[in-house]
C-alpha cells in the first residue's frame, strides 16, 4: 500500500510539475503562479552568441543569452519564470581602445539588453529592450528588422521618458543633441 502512495504521489508530483510549463506566446496572466514561459521550440537559440558589426569605424560585440529568469507582474504578485534573451555588448574604438566592456562581466540581474519580443511597428520584426547604464533612465528599443542565416540588422530608437534636470549628461545632450548611448541608429551584425 505504501509503494502505491508513494507512487501516485511520485505521478501527482510530476504531473503538477509538468502542467506548470507553457510555451513562450503565452501571457503573463494566463498562467498559475510560479508556472514556467518555456522555449520549448528552440525560438530564441538562433539569438544566442556574440555578434560583431562595425559602425563609424567602431567595433560592436552583442553577446546574446537564453536564461531562464524569474518575473512577476507589478507589485511582486503573479510571479513566473520565463526564457528570455540577455545581452551585453563591448565597443571598440577605430584606434583599439575598448570604450565599453560589459561582457566580461555579463550582469545577468541587470543586462543592457532583454527581450525577444514582438516589435510594436511591424508584425515581422522582433525586438529587444536596451536599458544603457549610466543614462538617466533613458531607454530604447532595438528592432530587428532584418534576419537571415547569421546576420541580422538591427534598428535603435529610444522609449519615451521622464527628463531628468539633474542627469549628468544634460550639457552633452544640449551640445550634441543626443545622449552618449554609444550605440548605432542602424547596424548589421553577424554571428560568430
């Protein structure tokens, strides 16, 4: 009686645990708690490594990662775990001199990058969420409007924010009309 117990405990156990993933189009709020959004279809795998482009005689490096991250809608309630893409990048000036290097130490709790996403400006591009550091708040988005084998292109644009009158960088925006983000507006990348 006891191997039968522990049996169907063995079989509820799994069960449960298995019911709890879901594929990656599925929202937020159609899960249980503490349920798993799984890239059960390998979608995000063709995203995943270091990417180098030039731009301006700059080099870029975008290391891309699929990690499996823990999320909750606004106020910690509903958490979920979900595969997203992470990313950091490394800009290397024309003379050598390394101006940015995050991918040394990919910040997995707080990237530059994230996503994969649906772009809001046209149903075929994905899009990804760059959060600079050291920039105020300011935010962007960077649409991938382009893939093909081990190239993509990719376009930047920032969010919408709050204008902060205390951003160290306001001297250099009215000088030069826009923030030190060192990134393109438009680049092609290739896969390494």
């Amino acid at each position: 009686m006891k191997k039968i117990l522990l049996l169907i405990t063995f079989l509820s156990i799994f069960t449960f645990c298995n019911a709890q993933i879901y594929p990656l189009n599925t929202s937020p709020s159609d899960i249980p708690n503490n349920a798993y959004i799984k890239d059960t279809n390998n979608e995000l795998d063709k995203y995943v490594g270091m990417w180098k482009g030039v731009w301006n005689g700059k080099i870029l490096f975008l290391e891309l990662r699929k990690i499996k991250t823990y999320s909750s809608i606004p106020n910690d309630t509903h958490p979920y775990y979900k595969d997203r893409i992470l990313g950091e990048r490394k800009v290397i000036a024309s003379n050598g001199t390394v101006e940015i290097d995050r991918i040394t130490n990919f910040d997995i709790q707080s990237p530059e990058f994230s996503g994969i996403g649906q772009s809001l400006k046209n149903i075929n591009w994905k899009r990804l969420y760059f959060y600079p550091k050291n920039m105020c708040r300011k935010t962007g988005t960077l649409d991938i409007t382009n893939f093909t084998g081990n190239q993509m292109t990719l376009h930047f644009e920032y969010l919408p924010s709050i204008i902060d009158p205390n951003c160290q960088h306001n001297a250099y925006v009215d000088q030069y009309g826009d923030f030190p983000i060192n990134f393109p507006k438009e680049i092609v990348l290739t896969k390494q």
